[in-house]
C-alpha cells in the first residue's frame, strides 16, 4: 500500500511592487536576493551576512545594506496591513455605534 503525499498549503505574501521596481531599474539580482531573505523572514531561517554575501555573491558592506533596506520595506509592507486593518475596524466600530443609536432613537419616537 503506497502512502499518500502530504499536501502543505503554506502561502506568503511578498511585496511584488517592490520587486518590479527593483527590476525595473535593472536589479534584478537585488530583487532576487529579496525574495530569498523574504522567504527565509517568513520561513523562519535565519542565516549569517556571511550566508548571503556567498549566495547573492556580494560584499559583506552590501549584504549589511541591502538587509536594513529589506528590513524597512517588510516593515512597510506589513504595516500597510496593520494600519488597513485598524482603519477597517474604526469603520465597523463607528457603524454599529451609529446603528445602536438610530435604533435608540426610533424606539424613543
């Protein structure tokens, strides 16, 4: 009896704005540098500058770099998500206070 594969969902968002736009401007061994250190944040691999200065072949000053700007566009990337989230909660918040006080309202008439 052969054993059925095991089927793992696991998704990530990544900031593909970011992405095009490092490509666009003809990095793209930035971009694909970012996608590595996006997935392993995501993944929960940590690696030395070390690791990456050998994997995306650069110096260790631009690893260093490269990884605070990474760093600040995840931050900014997943803030967006906090602050939508928040703002969309504030929206409901306020509707149902409206709703609970027009129906306060018509039972009073």
């Amino acid at each position: 009896m052969s054993k059925k594969p095991i089927i793992k969902n696991d998704y990530i968002m990544i900031p593909i704005n970011y992405i095009e736009q490092l490509q666009e401007n003809d990095r793209r061994d930035k971009a694909r540098a970012f996608m590595e250190y996006f997935y392993d944040m995501a993944s929960e691999k940590v690696n030395s500058f070390e690791f990456y200065s050998k994997s995306w072949s650069v110096s260790l000053c631009t690893v260093a770099y490269w990884t605070k700007e990474f760093s600040r566009e995840i931050d900014t990337f997943f803030s967006k998500f906090l602050i939508g989230n928040q703002e969309h909660y504030n929206i409901t918040l306020d509707r149902e206070i409206d709703f609970k006080s027009d129906k306060e309202k018509a039972i009073d008439v």
